[in-house]
C-alpha cells in the first residue's frame, strides 16, 4: 500500500529544534506538521490525511468519523489513551505505537526522583543555601536521615519493558524486587495481589499503561496499607494515583514521599492542589522522564519504521 499524506497534529510536543526528522521524509513525501491542534481543529486537520502521528492529541469517534482518508494512526508515544480505539477499528483505522525509545531516560528519571527523595536533596540543598552548613559546627550536616538503597523492598505495578529494567537497575543497587499481578486473572507465582505486595514494600514505582479498570488505583485504601516511610514513584500515567488521597497523606505523615512526573492534569492550571503544597517530602517534574534528546529521536525513527511497516503490510506495534 502506497500512502502519501500524512499529519503531525502536534509535532511541537517532540521539541523537535534538536532532532533529526529526514526520516519521516523518507518514508511519507507529503508532511503536515502542525506544532498542535486544538479539539475544535482535528476534524478539518485530518480531512485528508492518510497518516497521523500524534502525541496527546486526541482522537475519538466524532473526529475519526470524518477522516474518510485515513489509514493509519501513529502513537507518538507508547500509551494510546488519548486514541479511541474501538471507534478506530470500527473505522478500520489502524493504530500503532511506539515502544521501547524511551526505557533509559525514564529509568534513570525514576531513580533520581527516588535518590533524591532519600537522600533528601532537595532539603539539604536548601539549607546550604539558608546558611546553615556554614553555621556548622562540624564538617557534616546531617538535619535529616538519609537512606541507603541496599535491602529496601521495591514493588513494580507493570512488568514491561519498563518495569524490568527498572528492577535491573534496582537489583544493581541491591534492592528486593516484588512484582504486582497484572489482573486477579494472574496465576503466576512470582507475582503478588496489589494489596498483598503493598504493605511489604519501601518503594512503589507504576509503569503500567492507563485503562478504565486500574484509574485511581492508588487511592486511600492502597495508601493506607502502605508502611509510613515508603515511597511512591510515578512515571507512568497521573491518573492512577488518587491525588488527593495522597496529598493528605504526605500531610499527615502517612506515607515518607512521592516522586511524580505525571499528574491527572497536564498542563495543569497554576492552583493546582499537588503544587500549592510545596511539600519537601513530594518532588513534582513536568513529564519530562521520557524526554532526552537520544529518546525524542528514537521516537521519531519508531514512527517512520511503523508507517514503512504498515505500508508493507506488516503489523508491526499495532494495537488494534
């Protein structure tokens, strides 16, 4: 199959001034790249797109519906949530995604928001700068304990490509591994319940995709069976964490710390409760785990590869 035209809807999501983008010119000749599309703008933007790559624009049934042309949808990223994927096969809509281009930045981003919550740097930082190192009366300051790595317990919610070499790398660290059954259908015996693992765990990382079922699957009644000084990390999707569950409980001590790169709303507006705290035991990054330029650019190379498969008639990363 021979396509010709396809869209970016939001090319600029890529911050693409430092990448290399000959390769979706070599695979499709005609290219729409907008640097984004509002909700009221995709209909007439994929009108006669053939191809469309998007990021977190999102594509439901109305909008689908009247891309009459359209062939193929490229994720962007490795979640789809923001596609309607049954409408799109309704449609005979394909749709791939990308996977794997971003595991290195998003593993060494989980483990500097875990470091840097137990090893409090940003509170020491702080009083370096407040002066209070140099009103020391020793070499060392030591206002808050420190904790090593070595023997905590971690327990990973999503055993894919992601959650493995978040262990591989934990394991080096000399870190315990618990693995979270993937549904009450999972039998497998190295895999625990949810609420069986939880209560065990110092440190608890999700890298499982977003779905109807697991949202807000960290919620008050999760958080509660958590040890008081354990740590939630999340790189994955915002809306698996009960925000508000747990910014009371990082209030009221019940749980040591998060580290999150992902909340239910992004961007989020400027009152947004999880920022207004300033909590010293909650470090917030602005969705940034998977965006080193080595991993942008892989994600690029996956996109142009998918639409070469497709084109070929090979299925490669499709997901309906």
């Amino acid at each position: 199959m021979q396509l010709r035209k396809a869209v970016f809807l939001d090319f600029a999501s890529l911050h693409p001034a430092d990448l290399d983008i000959s390769p979706l010119h070599k695979v499709m000749p005609d290219w729409q790249l907008c640097d984004n599309t509002r909700g009221d703008e995709v209909a007439a933007v994929l009108a006669d797109a053939e191809v469309a790559v998007v990021n977190k624009v999102v594509l439901n049934a109305d909008n689908l519906s009247s891309a009459k042309k359209l062939k193929l949808i490229c994720a962007a990223a490795t979640g789809v949530n923001n596609i309607d994927l049954r409408a799109a096969k309704k449609l005979n809509i394909a749709v791939c995604n990308a996977r794997g281009y971003a595991t290195a930045s998003v593993v060494q981003h989980v483990f500097a928001l875990l470091l840097s919550l137990t090893t409090r740097l940003a509170e020491y930082q702080q009083d370096v700068y407040n002066g209070d190192w140099s009103r020391s009366e020793f070499f060392s300051l030591l206002n808050y304990p420190v904790r090593e790595l070595r023997g905590l317990s971690l327990g990973i919610v999503g055993y894919g490509e992601l959650g493995r070499a978040v262990a591989s790398v934990a394991q080096a660290f000399g870190m315990k591994i618990l693995i979270a059954k993937r549904d009450a259908d999972d039998t497998r015996a190295d895999r625990l319940d949810l609420h069986t693992l939880l209560p065990q765990v110092d440190v608890l990382s999700l890298h499982c995709p977003l779905t109807a079922d697991n949202r807000g699957l960290i919620g008050a009644r999760e958080i509660a069976l958590m040890k008081n000084d354990a740590v939630l990390i999340n790189t994955a999707r915002g809306a698996l964490v009960d925000e508000a569950a747990l910014l009371e409980a990082l209030q009221q001590g019940r749980i040591g710390g998060a580290g999150l790169d992902v909340i239910e709303r992004e961007p989020p507006p400027s009152d947004y409760p999880l920022l207004q705290q300033r909590l010293p035991n909650l470090i917030v990054t602005p969705h940034t785990a998977w965006s080193s330029r080595d991993a942008r650019q892989r994600v690029v190379h996956e996109i142009a590869l998918n639409i070469d498969a497709f084109m070929r008639g090979q299925a490669r990363n499709q997901v309906n």
